[in-house]
C-alpha cells in the first residue's frame, strides 16, 4: 500500500550497509545482495503490520520486530542463496 512506499524506500540503503558488513556478504555479489534487500524491504512491508512499524520508528525498539525480521531474512536467503552455501556461513558466523 500506499502507506509502506517510504518503509520500503528508506529500509534498501540501510540493508544494504548492514548486509555489506555481516558474514554473508563476502559470499555475495553486488547484484545479490541487492536483490536480497529487495527482497527483505518488500516482504517485511508485507509482514509487519503499519502499528508495529510506527512503533518502531517511535521508539526505536527493535525487539518486536526480531521474530518478524528472522523470518523475512530466512524467506529471502533460501530464494537467493544455495541451501548449501546458506548452511556454511551460518555454521561458521554462529
């Protein structure tokens, strides 16, 4: 909706600098971790409801969002990463 335009907007650049510090990203290319964050911006707008989204912005409080946010990066890891690249780095960055 209308109202997700700006989430999904502003949610790509900050993915992206976050992504191109964690354990993933050396296994990445540009291209992929694009689509990755694409990916992540689109379906966490579809999962988190606008209340929650708001409350984030508010107040900072990431901690309701964790649940959500896990299962969005396993949907669009799975989609883009091969099961056992993705098995790899999260054996090795725990």
């Amino acid at each position: 909706s209308a109202e997700r335009v700006p989430y999904v907007k502003d949610f790509e650049p900050s993915c992206l600098l976050k992504l191109g510090t964690g354990p993933l990203s050396r296994h990445l290319s540009k291209e992929q971790r694009a689509q990755y964050c694409s990916c992540a911006a689109v379906r966490s707008a579809e999962t988190i409801t606008l209340e929650e989204i708001g409350t984030w912005n508010r107040t900072g409080d990431r901690e309701r969002l964790k649940p959500h946010m896990g299962a969005v990066d396993n949907y669009c890891l799975e989609k883009l990463i091969p099961a056992w690249l993705l098995e790899m780095v999260r054996s090795t960055a725990g």
